[in-house]
C-alpha cells in the first residue's frame, strides 16, 4: 500500500481514469433521474393526478413511479 502512494506520478493513471468513469457514470444517473421525474410529472398530470407529487416520486423511485403513473386511470373532473 505504501508503495501506491511513493509510486511515480505516471503510475496513478489508471485511478485518474477509475475516477472520470464513476464521475461519468454519476452523471448519467442524474440525467436519468431528471427524465424519469419530468416523465412522472407530465403523465400524471395529463391524467389529472398532481405532477409535484408524482414528479417527486418519479425522482427517487424511477421506474416504479412510472410503471404505477400508467398504469392509473383518468380522473373525472367533477
């Protein structure tokens, strides 16, 4: 272990790219959450269910939130 850290500066190249990959990887799933919540958010509102709420399901449940959003039915508009 002490030798990683004594090793010369070309050696960490490897970890250097480790960490722009997870950075990437991070990123994507941000992007990915944000689409799920906007989906979330419109389909439950064109089916007169409240966006805020679904919106926010959509972003920490993802697909489950979406599955149950289409799944549920319109609601009539009293």
């Amino acid at each position: 272990m002490l030798r990683y850290f004594l090793a010369a500066p070309g050696q960490h190249i490897l970890a250097s790219g480790f960490i722009r990959a997870s950075v990437g990887a991070i990123v994507l799933l941000i992007i990915g959450e944000f689409i799920f919540t906007i989906a979330c958010a419109v389909i439950a509102r064109i089916k007169g269910y409240s966006a805020v709420l679904f919106g926010i399901l959509g972003f920490f449940f993802s697909i489950v939130t979406l599955i149950i959003v289409l799944v549920l039915p319109r609601r009539r508009r009293r």
